[in-house]
C-alpha cells in the first residue's frame, strides 16, 4: 500500500510539473492561448490572463506540496493540513476536469483524440 501512495504522489506531482511548466510558457508570452481556458484566448494571452497563471502556478505548487506532504515525502509537520485539504484538490480536480470534457476549444478536443487517456 505505502508504495501505490509514494508512486501515485511522485506521478502527480510530475504531472503538475507540466502543467505548471505550461502555465508559464502561457506567462511569459508563448502562443499556446488556444489550447487554454476553452481557446478563449488564442496566441499570446493578454496582460491580465498571465497575472492569472501566476495565480495559477502558485495554485498548482501549493497541490504538489499538500500531496507530497500527505505521501509523507515532504514537509512531515503538514501531515495534519494535508489530511484535510487533499479533498479541497480532489474536489478541484474533478471540477477541472468536467470543465475541460466539455470545453469549446476545436484544440483542447484535437488534444482529447491524440492523448487517450483525457478522452472517456
């Protein structure tokens, strides 16, 4: 059991680390609007929608500690904290995940038909 939890939160942390890696890009001013928020936003995002993925990164940074945390991984005096609010990310993730399956975007559904695993 403790290895499915250590392998499960060093798996999502990698992927947060994408995640978070492509928020960034979308910050600092890479063209990729159209594959975020619905492609609301094609090209660069403007000003206000890259202060937004600050907020964004900080948001996912804080997920990755709350889960390495709860794994026992990282920062053991949070175990406590970690208890409770790796619901509050379970539950974001899920309305995140409803959001994107029902997106607009013609990009984030090309996504959804090469990556198999985002497609039910």
């Amino acid at each position: 059991m403790v290895i499915i939890v250590l392998t499960s939160a060093i798996a999502f942390t990698f992927l947060i680390l994408i995640v978070i890696l492509f928020q960034v890009a979308l910050a600092v001013g890479v063209p990729w609007g159209e594959y975020a928020m619905g492609g609301k936003f094609p090209g660069k995002y403007p000003v206000a929608m890259r202060f937004s993925c600050i907020f964004q990164i900080a948001i996912l940074a804080f997920m990755g500690i709350i889960v390495l945390s709860k794994a026992g991984l990282l920062w053991p005096q949070w175990s406590v904290f970690a208890e409770t609010a790796i619901w509050f990310i379970v539950g974001y993730l899920v309305l995140g995940t409803i959001l994107n399956l029902i997106t607009r975007s013609v990009w984030e559904h090309r996504l959804k038909e090469v990556i198999p695993l985002v497609n039910p």
